[in-house]
C-alpha cells in the first residue's frame, strides 16, 4: 500500500511551510535580541565573564526553541488559509468539489513533521539545555571573578558597595593593573589602600582568587580623627573570593526522559506531562486554526482573526493552569494536562459543525432564491 501527495496536499503543505518558515524566523530573531540584551546584563553585572556570552545565548536559544513552534504554527495556518479566502483561491476549490476533508488532511499531514521536531527538542534538547545553563550557573564562582569586569579609568562598587575601586591603566601584561585605588570597610574599620600595580591570582588547589598589590601603602582608621595608621608595603594580596565546593541539584526539567518516565514522584510526573503537553498542543492548534481562519459570507477577509487570537490566548492560559493544578497536587494524576488540547480538539469540531450547519441554511436560501427568479 503506497501513501501519495495529491497536488492540492502539495501546495496546501508548501504555502503553510514557507508561512512557518517566515513566523518563526520572526518569533526567534525576536527572543535572540531578547536573550543578548539579557546575556549582556548578566555579564556586565559580573555573573559570567565574556566568554560565556555566546554558550549563555546559545542555550538560552536552544531553551526556547520547543516552545515557539506551537505558536509559530498555529499562526502559520491562520496566515496561509487566511490568504487562500481572500485571494479565492479556497472557493474556487470548493466548486471543483474540494471539502473540508482534503484540507484537514493535508493539513494534520503537515504537522506531523512539526510535531516530531517539537517532541525531540522539548524530551532531549531542552532538557540538556536547561542541565547545562545549571552547570554554568553552579561554575560561575569558579571560571568569574568581579574584577574582570572593571573597566580602568572608572571607579565602580564591588561586593555590594562595601568596596571601591579604581585602576588608572592596564598593565603590559594581560591582567596587570596599574594606579590602583581601594576603599573599603571590614569589621567597622575603614581602610584605603593605594599601589602603583598590581594583578590577579587564583590558587590552583583551592580555586580562591586574589588581587595582589605591589609597591603602595594601607591606610586604616575613621577620617576626621587622629586614630589612624599608615603602613607601607612591598606587595599586599586581598582576598577576593573563597571558592566553595557545592553540589548542584539539577531540577526535575533537566532530567533525561528515560530517568524522568522511571521517577514516581509528583514533580516528575508534572515535568513528564508538561512535556508531553508541547506537541500535543501543534495537533490541537491545527486543528483549531483551520476553522478560525476561514471567512464565511458577510464576516469579511478578517471575521475570525481576533477571535483567534482569543482561542490562542486562551488556550495558553489553560495550559499554564492545567501545569499548576498538577503541581499544587489540585487535579488528579492520572487526568494529567492532555484535557487542555482535547478540549481545543472539541471546540474546534464545534465550530466546524456550526460552519457547515451555516453552510446548508445559506445554501437553502440560495437556492430558494433562485427558483422564485
């Protein structure tokens, strides 16, 4: 038995695909500049160095893949039968014969690829994308350190304001520093020390890193008194940070499907579920977006477009309930979250039997209509 495209399939699955194509390199080209602008943040804050910035994006990227397929698609099908009614194209396939079935088929036959793309970046990619932003987060101490992102000539706040710094120039070698000024506070003292170079130091075995000052003084005490001293030295280390082994626990959505399916817990279940929710959202989607694009008479090229945007945000919504009743352990395990795409199947079955009940009363009047002329 052999499985043929027929060329009303063909060119109903081409004109989806390049409308796919063309939402979703919108939608990412969207979170892409949302993700640099966040990644930049970050480094700039000091929480990863530079060059973590493109393996930050890039995961971040890969994170958000599986979940702007959904909507990218459901978009797609309203943008593209949305067309074909208001070029005529879908009437004048309708009075060669063409029915509802033939564009459901083809369009169900196009998800198919969509759906298995979505299943295998939200149960391996997204998972292994969210354990690795976990390791970078857990490693951050120990590959970042605050002061690789001063900048010299500048004076800047380090371990939230308790400490001031400024370098006037870079040395001749990568990490020196040169005209470097300090203040700040330990223990209730005050302390400003000053030193004409100096550069950082990470101990090999422990991981503990330091900023060591050559050839300056230490000044200690409370300004406006006489209690003070002055010490010179020849070469001073500041502690800056202690490395501290700690075991990461990795959360339930970086879990492999194989380990997640075996975990009886509830957590896992939810995230189980969760994932499973994704593809199966395409197929309830698709089959929502083929009656809310079509324009019926009198509704115009647009009758349905913001009733659609409706159904979609409420769809969305529902689905992010589902998630958190499971969670808090409000609805039943065994009912899960594939309620929400089978009552978008539902609705969308509704409005296609109110589509055609529409269809016959019009048709009766036509034909009426004609028979007294």
């Amino acid at each position: 038995m052999s499985f043929s495209l027929s060329i009303l399939d063909r060119y109903l699955i081409k004109e989806l695909y390049k409308t796919f194509f063309a939402v979703a390199s919108v939608l990412l080209l969207i979170i892409f500049a949302n993700n640099f602008v966040q990644s930049l943040e970050k480094i700039v804050g000091g929480y990863f160095n530079t060059s973590s910035l493109w393996k930050l994006m890039g995961l971040q990227f890969l994170e958000m893949m599986g979940f702007l397929i959904p909507p990218s698609f459901f978009f797609a099908i309203l943008i593209s039968l949305g067309r074909l009614y208001r070029d005529s194209e879908m009437i004048a396939m309708q009075s060669s014969g063409v029915g509802p079935f033939p564009i459901y088929r083809a369009y169900i036959i196009a998800s198919i690829p969509i759906i298995v793309l979505t299943t295998l970046l939200v149960m391996y990619t997204l998972p292994w994308a969210k354990y690795s932003l976990d390791q970078l987060e857990a490693n951050k101490d120990r590959e970042n350190t605050e002061f690789t992102v001063i900048e010299t000539g500048k004076f800047q706040e380090l371990q939230k304001g308790e400490t001031i710094f400024f370098a006037g120039s870079e040395g001749l070698k990568t990490g020196e520093i040169k005209d470097i000024f300090i203040q700040n506070r330990r223990n209730g003292s005050l302390g400003i020390i000053s030193a004409k170079e100096g550069y950082q130091y990470t101990d090999d075995k422990t991981g503990d890193q330091y900023l060591v000052l050559k050839k300056g003084f230490r000044y200690t005490g409370e300004p406006g008194t006489n209690s003070y001293t002055v010490s010179e030295f020849y070469e001073y280390g500041i502690h800056i940070r202690q490395t501290q082994e700690k075991h990461t626990s990795f959360s339930f959505k970086s879990m492999p499907v194989a380990l997640l399916i075996s975990d009886s817990t509830l957590a896992a279940k939810v995230e189980w579920q969760f994932r499973l929710s994704i593809p199966l959202a395409i197929l309830a989607l698709t089959f929502l977006g083929i009656p809310l694009s079509r324009s019926l008479p009198r509704q115009g090229i647009y009758g349905r477009l913001f009733l659609a945007f409706i159904v979609y945000f409420s769809f969305m919504n529902l689905h992010k309930l589902a998630h958190k009743w499971m969670e808090q352990g409000e609805s039943a395990v065994w009912l899960g979250m594939w309620w929400v795409p089978f009552i978008a199947i539902l609705i969308a079955l509704l409005i296609e039997v109110r589509d055609r009940y529409d269809y016959l009363i019009n048709w009766k009047s036509f034909t009426k209509m004609v028979k007294r002329v």
